[in-house]
C-alpha cells in the first residue's frame, strides 16, 4: 500500500511559528478531491465491504463492525477540504491497532479504505447507515448522529489543524508579535485570513443551551420590509487552556481564576444530538461558521453550529475483543493481498 494511504494522523499540532494561512488550508476546494485507485476498488470486493452493506450476525463480526464504525463517526466532524488526512485520537489509533487488528487482518488499512470511500463518494453509503443503526444498539460505542450527519452529504472543515490553540497562537505571533512596519493593519489581515471559515473545536464544556432573540433589531430603511431574525439555539461554552502552574505549590493559598475561552453558537436548525437532554457541564464539540471574535481570541462567536458529543479516549477505548476478531470469518487480508503469517512461512521459524 503506497505511503501516502496511511493518513491516520496522531495528534492536533501547533504548526511552526513561519506558518502561513496557506499551510492551514492547502488549495481551498470545496471538499476533498479524491480520486478512486486500485486501492479503492479491491476494497469493493472485500468481505468487510460486504459485511458493511449487508450486515453480519457473527458475533465476533459484529464487534470488529462496530468497532470500525465508531471510529468513522469519530473522525467524521473533522474531516476537512485540506487533503485526504484525517484525523484520529490518538487512542483510538492504539484500539485500531491492538484491537481491531490481527496477524491476517490489517485494520488500519481498511479503516483509511473506508474513510477514502466516504470523501469519493461524499457521503457515507447508505448501506452502512442501515447497519449502524442495527449494530448501534448492539455494540452500544457507535455515535449514530455522526453517522448519519455524514450519510447526509460530506460537509467538510477547513482545516482540522485550525484548533483554538493554534489560532490563539496565530494571534499571538502575527497580532500581537507584528513589528512597527506590519502593527497597523496586523488585527486586519488576521480577520481577513482566518473568519468566516469553517471550524471544529473539541473538550468544550456546555455551560447551557437556550432559545434568543437577536439583541440588536435591523435597520429599517424607508419604504423596505424589516425583516427580523427569528430566535436561535445558542449554546454557551467554555474551553480551559493548558494551565502552565498546574501541579505547582501555590505558597500564599491565592485563588487563582483559570483561563478560559468563552464560545458562543448560534446553532443550526437540524442537529445530530438532542439539544433537551444534554446536561450542564457535558464534554462537547462544536462545529461552524468562525464568525467573530474579541480581546485576543478569548471571546469566540460561531454561526450555523453543529454539536457533537466529545467522548474523553484519554483512559483507553474498548472497541472490541481481538480473540472474538481473529474469529470473524472476514477479518482477512483481502484487501492487501497478503498470505497470514503461518508456522513455517517464508521468514518464520518451523516449530
């Protein structure tokens, strides 16, 4: 498999203090122009592909479908019109690997396929809709309402590199940086490089959701219909930036107050988690319009916002057991054509 298929990418990284906005966002089409290889059309003929149109009742098959099918509704919200990269925790990169995969069965390979076949197609198949909502309640790891915001059409990020650190970092190095010969137009040309883009910013914390009313009424010229804005979803949230004194003898016994980003978005109508049954203080991920922003990036507005549930991978995933895996009838290298490692194969030792 050439190099370039292997885009599980590790980590959401600060890119270099030179970095341009053009690092951040490559061509700028309007969704990944991924082309169909060879690669992807073996995957079409695979057991796993089938499995995933079709369904399975195996119980081994069941758990290595879920499992798969969770980390897809994972990396959906961040997918992006960069490249074919995508992004992974880096945790769950490790169940893929341990889990998800055996001696004959390769699974980051066909997770990439799947990830591939979803940016060719720009959507998720409606096949494997039908059998997440079956294996959801099953397997009970699968985020449906990821799935199915994916089965509705690909609306990819920007740039999944575009975190809040990073851009309070842009801020800081290109505003607040700049040298006497750039200072002048420095806030300007931020604005113009990074608003209005689409965004994803994960391990927010929902301070609450409520229906507003626009606060400023439009202009009414003469002789024109106002027209007003209906109310909206907002959801309020907070992120909590990396304390650098964390862990550190405070000798005075001060409070100190965290730092904190405030975001508020102004959400879309359709949305993929029911809004009435998320508590305060929930673990989210919020997805939208980069609309505006106050002081140095502590204040963040969005618009046209999707939330998503943020699962914390932090303590390690279950996805499924790798001896039920090995036992599922599909889980062969069908995909890469590789023979199973055997006793007495080329390279390995008889017994």
């Amino acid at each position: 498999m050439r190099s370039s298929l292997l885009a599980l990418v590790l980590g959401l990284f600060s890119l270099p203090a030179a970095a341009q906005p053009e690092v951040f966002f490559g061509a700028g089409n309007d969704v990944p122009n991924i082309k169909e290889e060879d690669f992807d059309r073996r995957f079409l003929k695979t057991g796993l592909y089938k499995a995933l149109a079709q369904g399975t009742n195996d119980p081994g098959c069941t758990q290595l479908l879920g499992g798969l099918l969770t980390l897809l509704g994972e990396t959906a919200p961040m997918l992006h019109k960069r490249d074919e990269n995508f992004y992974l925790d880096p945790m769950l990169v490790q169940a893929l690997n341990t889990q998800l995969s055996t001696q004959r069965f390769q699974g980051s390979a066909y997770m990439v396929a799947m990830v591939r076949r979803v940016l060719i197609d720009h959507k998720l198949p409606p096949d494997w809709m039908k059998t997440a909502s079956t294996l959801g309640p099953v397997v009970g790891i699968i985020d449906v309402g990821k799935l199915r915001f994916l089965s509705e059409g690909l609306q990819p990020i920007d740039s999944f590199f575009l975190t809040l650190p990073a851009l309070r970092e842009r801020y800081e190095i290109e505003v607040r940086r700049a040298n006497a010969t750039a200072a002048g137009s420095a806030e300007k040309l931020f604005r113009e490089n990074y608003l209005d883009r689409q965004v994803a910013f994960g391990n927010l914390e929902l301070i609450d959701v409520r229906i507003e009313k626009p606060k400023k009424k439009p202009k009414k010229r003469k002789g024109e219909p106002v027209e007003e804005e209906p109310p909206t979803a907002v959801a309020r949230m907070v992120w909590y930036p990396p304390d650098p004194n964390a862990g550190q003898l405070n000798i005075y016994g001060t409070p100190t107050k965290p730092p904190m980003v405030n975001i508020t978005a102004r959400l879309a109508q359709q949305q993929y988690l029911d809004l009435s049954r998320i508590p305060k203080g929930t673990r989210l991920m919020v997805r939208g319009r980069f609309w505006a922003f106050k002081k140095a990036v502590d204040d963040v507005e969005l618009r046209d916002a999707l939330i998503f549930q943020d699962r914390d991978w932090s303590q390690g995933a279950i996805l499924a057991d790798p001896n039920a895996v090995a036992r599922c009838p599909f889980a062969t290298n069908d995909l890469m054509g590789a023979a199973p490692v055997q006793p007495g194969a080329f390279g390995q030792p008889s017994r």
